[in-house]
C-alpha cells in the first residue's frame, strides 16, 4: 500500500513537472511572437517615417546612439542620419521605360527577426535603388537592423547595409 502510495505520488509530480515546462516552453514561444510584432510594428513606423519625413517619430524611433552604415561604408550618427533623411539627400528610386521614378512603397523583401531577449536584429533584402546626394548607392542590398528595447519601448540602435550581386533572395 505504502509502495503504492509512493508510486502515485511520484507520478503526480511528474507530470506536474511536465506541464510547468510545457507552459514555460509554450510562454517563451508566445513572447517572441509577441516580441516579433512588436518590433515589426516599429520597423513598419520606421519606414514610414522615412516616407514621410516625420522627425518626431523618427526620433522615437531611433536610440540617441544610433549606428548608422551605408553600404559605401559610411558611418553616420543619428543627427546626420535624420539630416539626410529630412533634407531628402536619400531618395529612393525605380527606373520604368528608362525614366527614374521616385518610389512611393518601400517593398519588404526576406525579412526575417531573431530574438535575442531584449534584442532583436531584423534582416531584409533590398532591390531598389537610392540616391545619396545625387549618386546611385550600390544595390541590391542586404541589410540589418538591431533593435533593443529600452524605456519601454524597441529604439533601433544600428542599421548596416551591404552590397550584394543576387538580384532576388
């Protein structure tokens, strides 16, 4: 009975056991999901701050130490960025029956994110063309972003970008 009584009670912890970590695993999947939309979103905003030359997103966006790399492999702060993009020195283009176009929709291409607790880094192809102050930027490229949350909220804190010779992912 004893014998009995023990067998029954070890197996009640374990299964116990079993379904805390199951939960633990089942938590630990869904907050990287929600992680991942979270980061989305302010990618998302990212870009269409960038569109619409909104500063005051922009600055939300983007940590006070920002990182910033051109595939030309020049390296800007966050002030000289934001200048950039507020003066239009970059702008995106297409070429279509040989005339260059601006571009109204930046096309997310291969994108993917990585969860790293409180980082995130998010990866993208990038097809089109852009000028920076009135020279084409090499393309296509591939890039990363590094998001980190700080204050409560996913600031990005480096963007670098290389050239690439594939034209699809």
């Amino acid at each position: 009975m004893v014998q009995r009584f023990l067998i029954l009670s070890l197996l009640a912890v374990a299964s116990c056991c079993v379904s805390i970590n199951l939960l633990s695993a089942q938590n630990g999947a869904t907050s990287d999901e929600v992680i991942k939309k979270e980061v989305l979103q302010a990618e998302d905003e990212r870009i269409q701050s960038h569109q619409h030359r909104d500063r005051s997103a922009m600055e939300r966006i983007y940590a006070a130490d920002l990182i910033w790399t051109f595939p030309t492999g020049e390296r800007l702060t966050k002030e000289q960025f934001l200048d950039i993009i507020l003066n239009e020195k970059l702008k995106p283009y297409v070429v279509s029956d040989g005339v260059q176009k601006p571009v109204t929709t930046i096309t997310q291409v291969d994108r993917k994110l990585y969860v790293f607790g409180n980082t995130v880094v998010v990866t993208r192809f990038a097809p089109m063309m852009e000028l920076y102050n009135g020279k084409p930027l090499p393309h296509p490229r591939r890039f990363f972003n590094v998001y980190v949350k700080q204050d409560g909220r996913w600031q990005l804190v480096t963007h670098h970008s290389t050239p690439v010779t594939e034209k699809s992912p």
